[in-house]
C-alpha cells in the first residue's frame, strides 16, 4: 500500500503548463493587477455557482414543504435572497470586465 502512494504521484505527473488557457490557471503573466482581476473573477465565479446551488435547495425546499407555510415562507426567502445574490454576482463580474477594459489590464 505505501510503495502505491509513492508510484502513484509520479504516474499521473501532474505539472503546471503555463501557456494552458484553463479557466482555473494562473495568468501568464505575473503582472500583479492580472492576479487580482484573476482572483476577482474566480471568487465572482465562485458566488454566481453558490446561488445556483442556493436556487436548487430553496426549490427542493419548496417541494418538499407538505404544505407546511412556514417552510413555504424559507424557501421563498431563500430563493428571493439566491435571484438576487445571481444577479449581483452577474453584475459584479461586468463591472469588473467594464472596468478592467477601461483600465487595459
């Protein structure tokens, strides 16, 4: 079991390839303002998937309420509060493009 541990690692050779245009990859370059406008648009992206997920559990929440109205009233929060962190997100990730643009990063 330990000689696995140790051959595995070298078998699958993971390495970083700088020139890959994998969205989760570093920049190429490491232009500091790169970096932050990387960074901003993973946590964006990052936010964006939490309130899709948050707008799958308020309807699963719905569902399976039984008719019960103070479930009904959760989830419809819920779901209210998960449009709207969608929309902020999506927003966010303009501004910042918009800016970014603006700015030549």
């Amino acid at each position: 079991m330990t000689a696995m541990v140790l051959i595995v690692p070298s078998i699958v050779g993971a390495q970083y390839d700088p020139g890959s245009s994998n969205p989760g990859s570093l920049p190429d370059s490491t232009n500091v303002n790169d970096i932050i406008v990387s960074a901003i648009n993973w946590f964006l992206a990052f936010l964006a998937s939490l309130s899709v997920l948050m707008i799958v559990v308020a309807g699963i929440m719905y569902i399976t309420s039984g008719g019960d109205e103070s479930r009904i009233g959760t989830a419809k929060k819920w779901l209210t509060y998960s449009i709207v962190g969608l929309i902020v997100a999506l927003l966010s990730y303009v501004i910042v493009k918009t800016v970014s643009a603006m700015l030549g990063v």
